[in-house]
C-alpha cells in the first residue's frame, strides 16, 4: 500500500501516480514514463490499450491540470 503525502499538489499527484504503477512491468512503466514525457512537452495522447489504457485514463487529466497556467 503507498503513503498518503500531504505535501504541494504536484508532489502528490506525482506520488499517487507511483501507486498507479506499482503492478506494471517495468517495460510498462516505461512505455508509460515516455507517454508522460510526451505529453507533457508536446500534449501527445498515446494510444495504448489494456492495462496502460486504463493507467493512463488515471494519470491523464491529472496531468493535464498541473499544464494549466
């Protein structure tokens, strides 16, 4: 089970994305770390399926707030 972290918002979404990720294959996490890169620098949606769609349907509009001015 991962920690409740009660820091500034981005850390904790940061934090609650590690827990999203703990069961993936580290080939998973990988893909999933690119994707997050991705759309970080150039807003890319990736087109996964399966577990790292579901993942990603987690993680996606998280990290869209935090783009937000």
């Amino acid at each position: 089970m991962c920690e409740k972290h009660k820091k500034v918002p981005s850390e904790r979404y940061f934090f609650n994305f590690r827990c999203a990720v703990t069961r993936l294959v580290l080939e998973e996490r990988g893909q999933l770390f690119d994707a997050i890169l991705d759309f970080w620098l150039n807003e890319h949606q990736p087109g996964f399926d399966g577990t790292l769609a579901v993942v990603w349907d987690y993680i996606e509009p998280r990290l869209a707030q935090m783009r937000r001015p």
